[in-house]
C-alpha cells in the first residue's frame, strides 16, 4: 500500500461516500413509507388487495438486487420512462427494500397482543385511531433494531449503483484503480470508508436491540 497517494486519491473517495449517503439517504425515504404501505396492505383483511401486494413483495425480495436495478435502468427507456442513473438507483433500491422493510413493520404489527386493538376498540376508539394510537408505536419499538440493520444494509448495496455508472464511493475507487493500478491503496481506502460510515450503524443496530428487542423482553 504507498501511504503518500492516500492524500492524492481522498477528495474523490470523499466526493463518492457523499454520493453513496445520498443514495442512502433517498432509497431510505422511498422505501419506508412504501413499506409501511405494503405492510398494511398484507395485513389487509381484503383479499383482492392482500394477495397481489404479498405476491409482489415476495417476487421482489426473490429478485437479485442488480437485475432488478438493471431493468429499471435498461428496461424502462423502451417503455418511454427514461431516469438518470441516479434516478434508477434510488427508485431501484428504494423500491426493493421497500419489500424487505414492509415485512419488518409486519411482523412488528402482528407480534402486538390484537387484545389491545379489541380493548382500544372498547373504549370508543375507532380502528384507524385504535392502529395509531396503540398498535403501531408498540410495533415500531419491535421492528426498530431489525429496521436498522436494514440501513446497514442498504448503505452497503447502495455500492450496486457503480454497475450504472453512478459516481459513489465504489465507482470512484474503481476509475482511481483503473487509473493508477494501485488496487492495494484504493479498495483499502474504499473499504475505510464503509468502515467508517457502517460501524455507527452497526453501534445503533446493537443499542436499539438492546433497549428494546430480546434483552428488554428477555427481562420481563
């Protein structure tokens, strides 16, 4: 490894890791709330709604995460939907871990005792109200340790976008390597830098499993 080229390659590793946080960043905003959405929806008591949402959830998750990405990318413009490479990656890995996020908040909403949507519905509370209120900040605390590590998750596949030229911290190590043949210097500094942005993850993962996932509960 030549310890002098570190300083020369950092400014555009450092250009790329800001790109992966935002691919991060963005695909976590597509894929909460969608996953919720499909949460809901396979917990639905409407079939004409609960058996297609659950059929492309488990599609999706059965997909590879790069031909999903590349048929967005590849496949969409022959359709006339034509997106940026920074487009289709947050779409494309917003959209996937929207399936894999909507299994976390469902099985956080259905590890909840359904005595207590019963007794909040005794009470005068409507259903809408009952889920809110009661049911869904129960089943956050539940999926909060898997929901991170699905972060972690996300921030390291969001190394797939290099595959469609978007210029994250993997694209910019491999046009440096290309560039330099210096592959011992360069994915080392790639690999300090998923070091780096992933530990605190990691650090989060284990004090939200802590606080309130099978210690708490072991506990009790």
């Amino acid at each position: 490894m030549h310890w002098s080229h570190v300083a020369e390659y950092m400014p555009l590793l450092l250009e790329g890791a800001k790109m992966t946080v935002v691919i991060t960043v963005l695909s976590l905003l597509i894929s909460t709330p969608l996953g919720l959405m499909w949460a809901f929806c396979t917990i639905s008591k409407i079939s004409w709604l609960t058996v297609p949402v659950t059929a492309m959830v488990n599609a999706v998750r059965a997909l590879p995460m790069l031909v999903l990405l590349f048929y967005i990318y590849f496949v969409f413009p022959d359709i006339g939907i034509k997106l940026t490479s920074l487009q289709a990656s947050t779409i494309g890995l917003g959209f996937a871990y929207s399936t894999y996020i909507s299994e976390i908040f469902r099985s956080g909403i259905e590890s909840i005792d359904q005595g207590q949507l019963e007794a909040a519905r005794s009470i005068g509370m409507g259903k809408v109200k009952a889920m809110y209120r009661v049911i869904l900040p129960q089943a956050f605390r539940v999926a909060l340790p898997p929901y991170s590590n699905t972060l972690l998750m996300l921030l390291k596949d969001s190394s797939i976008a290099s595959t469609i030229a978007v210029a994250e911290v993997t694209r910019q190590g491999q046009l440096i390597a290309y560039s330099t043949f210096d592959n011992t210097t360069v994915y080392t500094m790639v690999a300090g830098f998923y070091l780096v942005m992933g530990m605190p993850l990691i650090r989060l993962t284990k004090v939200l499993e802590f606080r309130f996932g099978r210690h708490k509960r072991g506990s009790r």
